[in-house]
C-alpha cells in the first residue's frame, strides 16, 4: 500500500494530486467496516437472506485481507477512469491485455474433480479437458457483466468439447433476491435437467435482477410452470446444497466474491482461480496455460 506522510506545514488542500492509492485505501476500509457493523446489527435482516451459514462465509470473505485489496483496485481504476487516465473499453487487439492474473492455483486429485461435478449441472463433454466451474450469484452484477460479455460464449465456441462448465451458486448474504433465485434454479434443474438449468441462468442474467416477476417470467419463456417452480423454490429443498456448493468454494479455493471462476485441467488436476468479469482474453490465457 502507498503510503504519504504529512509535515506539520502540509494539509490535503495543498496536495491535489495526492496519490489516489490513498483515497482507495481509506475509502476501502471504511466500506468494509459500514459493511461489517449493518450485518452485526441486521440480525433478523441476516436470517432472511440465507441464515447464520451465509452471515459466517461473508463474515470470512470481509475479513480476507484479499477482500480489502480488491475494493482498493476497485476504487483506484474508478479513479482513474474519471481522471482520464484509463478507458472504460478493452483495447481491440486482445495482446494488449494483461494476462490472467490468479488469485490461486494448485492441483486438485481425480477424486475431488469427481466430487465438484457429483449433483451438480455439466454443460458441455463429460470427457473435456477443461472444466470451468462458476461460482457465482444471480444478482450480482459483475456476474452478469461476465454472462453479457460473451466471453464464456466464446470459449465454448473456441475449445467445443475440450471445454466443460459448471455453474454453482454463491449467493452473497446482502443481495437479498440472489438466494431465492438460487433456489429457483435449483428447481428448474430438477424439473428440466441440465438443458433448463442454463437457459434460466441465462435468461436471469439477460433480465437483470431477479425479483420474482423476473423469476416468473424467466420459467415461463422456458417453458415450466412457474407456480410449480415457485413452490418448490419456497420449500427450501435445495438450500442445504446451496449452501454446501459456497462452503465448497470457500474452503476448496479460497473464492471470497462473485464470480469466482476455476478453471481445471481434467487430465492433470492443475487449477486456476480466474476471479472476477475478466476480459475474454484472460480466460483464455489461463485455458492455454493449463492445456501445456
């Protein structure tokens, strides 16, 4: 972290063009302690979006100094946009990018790349070389920037049947509609198999936020009956899987927002954590790195 010193002759107003790591930094911690004291007061608030569970893994995710780091990039490009100093579109020749940057890697057995795909949805070959598993939250909207972007699009049309995703939930305790919706994708699986269960992610995603209507609507143009599903979604049948695929990401990959995004080659075991809506051309470099 930068870090400016004042004299005693010095005040902000004499600096204007105090670094803005600075401005990052301060406004970063203090995001995350707001965040931190309305979820320690918001306990009944707590328990209508996905109970004590959920409240203890966004509990560890703030607490992650990984968590902290991020706002402050966040902020900073923000900054950085306003001033001029970067663009708000990728440049067009995808070698100017930056390369994928992990937030982890490491080798996973046979037995646990078995275990991510047991009940779960596999869209593509079940003998692809690499798989993508998402974890993610239908509200979130750097997730849905990643779903518009077509970026997994293109993957899918770049690797065809080396290429497999799957997509589990990791619905963030203060996005109140995320977990219901979570919930609903569930039942539409359950009702309609793999075939239904992506083209409700997609249609959530393609919407906007998932309030119940959105749900509703989403199901229809499927073509499943939504009372039916919406029954189902109010059960709770699914939320001990749910929140079994967060506690997964958390501990298996150290994932601590949305979308977490792992990429494994299925032969080798080798994995690669990709964390957020990167740029089409990060995904693939970390594809190809794992395909050497």
């Amino acid at each position: 972290m930068d870090k400016h010193t004042h004299t005693s002759a010095e005040t902000p107003h004499t600096h204007p063009n105090i670094h803005t790591g600075v401005y990052g930094a301060i406004a970063g911690a203090l995001i995350i302690s707001l965040l931190g004291t309305y979820l320690i007061v918001q306990n009944q608030q707590v328990e209508q979006v996905g109970g004590r569970e959920n409240y203890k893994l966004y509990q560890k995710m703030v607490q992650n100094p990984k968590y902290g780091e991020n706002i402050k990039g966040n902020l900073e490009a923000q900054i950085a946009q306003m001033e001029g100093k970067a663009g708000d579109t990728a440049p067009s020749d995808n070698s100017d990018q930056p390369a994928a940057e992990p937030k982890s890697s490491g080798t996973l057995e046979k037995s646990d790349i078995t275990a991510l795909t047991k009940d779960a949805y596999v869209k593509g070959s079940a003998t692809a070389d690499i798989l993508w598993v998402e974890y993610s939250d239908l509200e979130c909207p750097f997730c849905k920037r990643l779903h518009d972007s077509g970026a997994i699009q293109n993957m899918e049309k770049k690797y065809g049947n080396k290429l497999a995703l799957v997509f589990k939930h990791y619905p963030l305790p203060f996005h109140t509609t995320a977990l219901p919706a979570a919930e609903a994708a569930e039942c539409v699986g359950e009702a309609g198999g793999s075939v239904k269960y992506y083209a409700f992610i997609d249609g959530v995603y393609a919407k906007g936020t998932p309030s119940q209507d959105i749900i509703d609507g989403v199901v229809k143009d499927i073509g499943l009956d939504a009372a039916k599903i919406k029954a189902c979604a109010d059960s709770k049948k699914f939320a001990s899987k749910i929140t079994a695929q967060q506690s997964e990401g958390s501990s298996k990959f150290a994932i601590n927002g949305t979308p977490g995004n792992v990429l494994i080659n299925t032969k080798t075991g080798k994995y690669t954590v990709v964390s957020g809506a990167q740029p089409e051309a990060n995904f693939a470099a970390a594809i190809e790195s794992l395909l050497k």
